[in-house]
C-alpha cells in the first residue's frame, strides 16, 4: 500500500518486530470507549492453503471491493535511529493495479503498479520498468478475486512454500500460517487472522550481498471501511530492529477512480477523483 521506497525496503528483506494487542486487534480509543471491536463470527477451522483461498474468496458473499484510495504517512528509522518522514496518495484497483503519488504532487514523482510491471516516475517523467507485483496487494486483494489455481500459482511465486500450513495464535487470536513449519519465523511466509479472513503477517527472507536477511511486515489497525476490513498501518522490521511505520488516512473503498489513473503513458495527464 505502499510507495516505491516502501517496496525497496520490504522485497529486500528488510522488515520485522513485535507490536500491542490493541495495535494487532485493531481497537481505535473510540472502540475502546465504545466497550471493544463489534463481536466476530466464530468460523470453522481451515485445514489447508487450497481451503483458506476457497475461503478468502467466498468472505462476504463472494464480494470484494475493487478500488481503494488513502492518504498515506511514512516514518522510516536509519541505522542510528534517525527519522525521516514523507507523505504519499494512493490508488488501488483490484487485480493488479496500485498507483502512488509521492507529495508534494507538483514533483512528478511515484510509482505504478500494473500488469505485472512496475513503472517509477520522478519530474513526471518514466524513468524506470521492471517485471514486479506487489506482494501486498495480491495477499490483501488479488488472492480474492483471481482464479483459485492462479491464485495458489502466485503465492508460489512470491516464494511461499504453499504446502505448509498450519493454524497458531498470535497477540491472543487465532492465525493461519501459509509457507512455514511451527517455530521457523523467517522463511517466505503469510500469516492470515483466522476470524477476519485478512493478512497481518508478511515475512520474506532474502540474500543480499551473500547475507541473509529478514523482512517482517506487519498490517494493523484494522478497521471496517464500507463493509470490508482495511489496514490502517503498517509497522516494518528488518532483522529485529524497526525500520519503517506507515499510517493511512482519507480510506475510500470503491471510490470511482478512472483507468488512466493506472495508464503508465497517462502518468502526468490522468484525472484524479475529488479526494486529496
């Protein structure tokens, strides 16, 4: 959900950490003044990943939405515990679309997510293509509404051993772990609220360098947006030290958004809806 500079840290292997059951359960003060989260209904056990995307799939009535937009800020943490900050408005179109413009607008400056392929502008200009999904948005979104073979395909892709599966609990609720045995934490794996039917867990280990490295991208604060659950952050770690924070604000679902948006030869010339 997530600007290009996001990307470069978690397909790197950058991310991982602990956080509060309240951050985890999603639980705003007004919910917790309010007496906690609407109760949740108890589902059957998933037993498999094959299952859990019959599942995803069948979540509301077989519905999903198919455009999102949010307000986004990033927090990143440097080596010696410096901070920078950047703001970012983002567009999703599901499958496969998601378009970032880094603020201020006026520098031209994003990323583009589109069939497989991810384009970077800066001064409005394209300055870069590379064959890439976004591994996010596939487990949040596309894994929803894509072919279940296609679907169970492309986790594979992301590196994710789709065999393993298994149930455990984590901050207190009920998760499925898609892609690793009991104890291991840093292969390529995805964890999903068992309840909730949503990813909260994005592990990936890669080599750099002759190095391995850990990513562990966690996506809290769920909250109900327009009938569905929408993070409204993400915390990012790299080899257990916290590297990256990201809250959304102005969440839209189904917002009507036009195909240009997503055109990577309309990058500078695409209209944007009346949400800034």
């Amino acid at each position: 959900m997530i600007g290009r500079r996001f990307i470069a840290i978690v397909l790197a292997g950058a991310l991982g950490g602990v956080t509060s059951s309240c951050q985890y359960l999603g639980l705003g003060s007004r919910d917790r003044a309010a007496g906690g989260a609407r109760p949740e209904p108890t589902r059957a056990a998933v037993r498999s990943t094959n299952e859990l995307i019959r599942e995803l799939q069948a979540q509301n009535g077989g519905r999903w939405y198919s455009t999102l937009s949010f307000s986004g800020e990033t927090t990143r943490w440097g080596a010696a515990g410096e901070a920078s900050r950047n703001r970012w408005m983002q567009y999703v179109r599901v499958p496969g679309g998601m378009r970032v413009e880094f603020m201020p607008r006026s520098e031209g400056g994003g990323v583009l997510f589109e069939g497989g392929r991810v384009h970077t502008f800066a001064g409005g200009r394209r300055i870069d293509t590379q064959r890439q999904i976004h591994p996010l948005l596939l487990l949040s979104s596309d894994i929803r509404v894509m072919p279940a073979n296609r679907a169970l395909a492309e986790l594979r892709s992301l590196g994710i051993a789709a065999e393993r599966f298994r149930e455990t609990t984590w901050s207190g609720r009920r998760v499925y772990v898609v892609g690793a045995a009991r104890g291991d934490t840093t292969s390529t794996q995805v964890w999903f609220d068992a309840e909730r039917l949503v990813p909260v867990r994005w592990i990936q280990r890669e080599t750099r360098d002759g190095r391995a490295s850990v990513a562990d991208t966690r996506l809290l604060g769920y909250r109900r947006v327009g009938g569905f659950f929408v993070p409204h952050e993400v915390v990012g770690y790299r080899d257990g030290r916290r590297v990256l924070r990201e809250v959304y604000s102005n969440v839209r679902v189904n917002p009507s958004l036009s195909p240009a948006l997503f055109d990577p030869n309309r990058w500078d010339s695409a209209p944007r809806p009346g949400n800034r």
